[in-house]
C-alpha cells in the first residue's frame, strides 16, 4: 500500500514519508550526512566492490558518495565512505551502489545490475 514504512512506529513513519515527500530533503541529507536519521538514503560509487556477509559478519567496502543535480546528472561529493553489506553475495567492482544509514552507519541497499 502506497504510503506505508513498515518496521517503524507510526509516528517515525509519518516523519520518514514527510520528509521522502519533501523537495528539499535531497539537499539537507547533501550538507549533512548524518542530519536525519531517518532519510538516509544516497547514491555511491565503488571501484573495489565489497566482500560478502560471511555467517552473521558483514562484508564491507569503501565507495564515493554522489549527489544528483537539478538536470539529472550524477555528481561526486569526493567523500568517501566505508560501508557494510548484509548479502551473503559479494558487491561488484566499478558500481554504482544506493546507501543507507542505520545511525552512522552505512549499509548497501541496492546495486546496480550488470548490463
């Protein structure tokens, strides 16, 4: 159902929605990283992949942070990042990655697929 975050008390899940719905949200996670704990989603690159999770530890890697202009264009931040990655599935090298943050700490969500 549109509009719903599950896993989260109601009153986080409005506040994660208002803050997906808001046009600005993009450039108050840009500035500030760790501003929000709720909106922490950003686009990375990595050049080295990740290793794969291995029993209940995590793989890890290190990857770029990207932001998106007003035309569309990906753009590095030039910071980096080491992030976890929860799958028992190495992440491919030379990949653009989405991140999220549990507190500071950042964790692979998506990858992007192979063409």
């Amino acid at each position: 159902m549109s509009g719903e975050v599950f896993g989260f008390e109601e009153a986080t899940a409005k506040q994660i929605i208002r803050q997906l719905n808001r046009p600005s949200s993009g450039s108050a996670i840009r500035s500030a990283p760790f501003a929000n704990p709720f909106v922490g989603l950003r686009i990375a690159y990595t050049t080295g992949g990740a290793t794969a999770r291995s029993g209940s530890t995590c793989g890890s890697g290190t990857a770029t942070l990207y932001t998106i202009s007003a035309s569309g264009a990906l753009e590095t931040t030039g910071d980096s990042v080491t992030f976890y990655n929860w799958v028992a599935t190495a992440v491919g090298t030379n990949r653009y990655i989405v991140l999220g943050t549990f507190g500071q700490t950042w964790v692979i969500v998506a990858e992007e697929c192979p063409a």
